[in-house]
C-alpha cells in the first residue's frame, strides 16, 4: 500500500464512522491526509510527492491505531496531532482552546481590510485570542505592529504563550487576561475579535467533536450575542478615531441584525460568504451608543 492508498481507505474509515468535521478540515480527505500525513512524519504541504510512497506494515498500523482513536474518541484531528495550520502558518493546540479556524485571518491575509486601515496599523488587539493564532496572523502580517491578546481563560493564555515563543513573537506581541476589555486601557487601530458567539439552541445540537472544545470560547447565550452585547458597547472607547472593528459572528447575523438593528455593519467577503465577518468603524459603533437616535424622527 503506498501514501494515496492508505489516504483513501482512512477517509473511508472517517465516513463510515459519521465524524464531524470543520476544525481545520472540511472533509473526509483533507481530514485523512493530516492524520496520515502527520502519523508517518511526512510534509504535510506535499502530499503530491509522496503519494506514491510505499507504507510498510509497521507504519500502516501506527496510522491506523491513530484513525481508530479519531473515530471512537470523536475528538478534533488537532487535539491528536497537538497542531492546528491557520493561513499556511503552524499552531500548538490543545483542548485548553478551541481548535484555531477563524475567517478573519482570510481577511487578514488577503487584504481585504487594507482599505480601511489608515496605512499599516500600530496597534492592534485580538479580544478573546484563544492559542494566539490572530495575534501571531496579525503580527506577521504587520511587522510594526505592536500587538495585544487578550482572553479570560488562563488555560487559554498558556496555549497562547507557546505559539508566541513559538514563532519569536515574545516581543512584539503582549498577552493579557481579561474579561472582555477589563484590564486593557491602550487604545488600537484595529481590533479583531472571534468571541464566543454560537446560540443555545445550536449549542445543544453540537456535535462531540465541538462538545470537546471549551464552552466558555463557543457559548453566546440565547442568541449568541451576550459577549457581542459588551463588546459593541465598550468597543468605540479602545478605537483610536479612525480605528476599526473587525468581528467574527459565524453563521449568526440574523441573531446580530435582531439586537443591533440600528448599527452600520459592513460584511466582509470570506470563504463562508459575506455575512460571517462584519467590520465596524468606530464612527457608527459611536453612532449606535447608548445615546444615538433609534430612528429618524429622534434624529430630527
């Protein structure tokens, strides 16, 4: 049996066993190439020159040892391999975090923002950062840039720290426990936050595979919008004036424009359509305040 062969008969094994996927792969293949891959200590970026390479029997059943843990376990792919890619870019991950995926690096990398971004930005904050994967995007992506990440969860935090020291971010990027923006007083060009934001009723329909991810990083109440609730509110305050929101909201934007009617959110093209990730300029984040008009007359 060579690379490929083996490849096809593991994504055979994911299907028949009704795994879920989406926490770095969005299918069966995709999903069997990493775990093959990674279990034999091939590249995981070349499978095209592999695929032909013979597998001895030794090594198909170290592969299959770790399809049968995937498959009975129903734990993320991630969370057997202790790493995660987001963008090309390798991360240590652990079920300290939820398994990194968010759109907004998309946007990150193909400079689908630029366009609002006064030049290069300074400062940046990535709010409820996870393993730090946004945070190390961005200060890849902006080598000026001095940047903050911040999350409520110690055990996050700790995820994060390696994959600062792990790409030699130590000084440029600045972690910080917080719940929301507490503890955090700088002001930013950009903020981007994936939080949690998934509502109740799909919370409950979750998967295993999602149900091994902390809940504290996924669970949004009701709507999935109490964290976005705060955040909204206090967002405009950590902007500088030309400063710029951009927010991950999933498949939720019927629950956002619900609760935040009045508010000028620009949805930003992504893999997952336009409406997963919205960007908000602190302008109309300060016009939908506690104070702004609710409707034309009041603002009469």
């Amino acid at each position: 049996m060579n690379v490929i062969e083996l490849i096809d008969a593991c994504a055979a094994r994911l299907v028949e066993a009704g795994v879920s996927f989406g926490q770095g792969t969005t299918n069966a293949f995709d999903e069997a190439a990493w775990l093959v891959l990674w279990r034999l200590g091939l590249p995981l970026d070349a499978l095209d020159a592999v695929a032909e390479q013979p597998v001895d029997a030794t090594r198909a059943a170290a592969v299959d040892t770790l399809i049968a843990q995937r498959t009975q376990s129903r734990l993320p792919a991630a969370y057997l391999t202790g790493e995660a890619w987001l963008q090309g870019v390798p991360f240590t991950v652990d079920a300290r975090t939820i398994v990194p995926r968010s759109l907004i690096a998309e946007v990150l990398a193909d400079g689908t923002i630029d366009a609002w971004l006064h030049g290069a930005p300074a400062r940046v904050l990535d709010l409820c950062t996870g393993n730090g994967s946004l945070a190390v995007l961005a200060a890849l992506r902006w080598p000026a840039a001095a940047v903050d990440a911040a999350d409520v969860s110690a055990d996050a935090l700790q995820v994060a720290q390696l994959n600062v020291e792990r790409h030699d971010l130590g000084e440029r990027i600045a972690l910080h426990r917080a719940d929301g923006f507490g503890a955090l007083h700088d002001r930013y060009d950009l903020i981007v936050c994936n939080p949690p934001y998934v509502n109740a009723q799909s919370m409950a329909a979750l998967p295993p595979e999602f149900r091994a991810e902390p809940a504290l990083a996924l669970a949004g109440g009701d709507d999935g919008m109490d964290f976005v609730r705060r955040l909204l509110r206090e967002a405009a305050a950590h902007l500088l004036p030309q400063g710029v929101l951009v927010l991950e909201i999933g498949h939720e934007r019927e629950h956002f424009d619900a609760a935040f009617a009045r508010l000028d959110a620009i949805g930003l093209p992504t893999s997952a359509g336009d409406d997963a990730v919205l960007l908000l300029t602190r302008d109309a984040l300060l016009a939908h305040g506690p104070d702004a008009p609710r409707n034309a007359a009041e603002a009469a």
